[in-house]
C-alpha cells in the first residue's frame, strides 16, 4: 500500500496451485499445462 499524491495504491500478488482446490493440470495434446497460475491485482483510490 502507498500514497500517490491524493491516490491510494494497494497493489498484491499470489500464487496459487489449482492442485490445492483438487483440480487436475490439464493437458493439451501431449504438453502439459503449469499448474501454478499467478494473480495480481492493483486498486487505486482518489477523492471524487
């Protein structure tokens, strides 16, 4: 979190395994797909 002028920027990053929500990594032909898929996210807040 941190002040940008008059703004509020929160900004995070996680890292999830579908495997921990029991789902399989799916495959396309022969390859197999990462498991882990990466979410980050940014919220910006100013006066109106």
């Amino acid at each position: 979190m941190r002040h940008d002028g008059d703004r509020l920027v929160l900004e995070g990053e996680r890292l999830f395994d579908i495997r921990d929500f029991g789902l399989k990594p799916p495959r396309i032909l022969m390859l197999r797909v990462d498991p882990t898929v990466t979410v980050r996210i940014r919220l910006v807040a100013e006066p109106a």
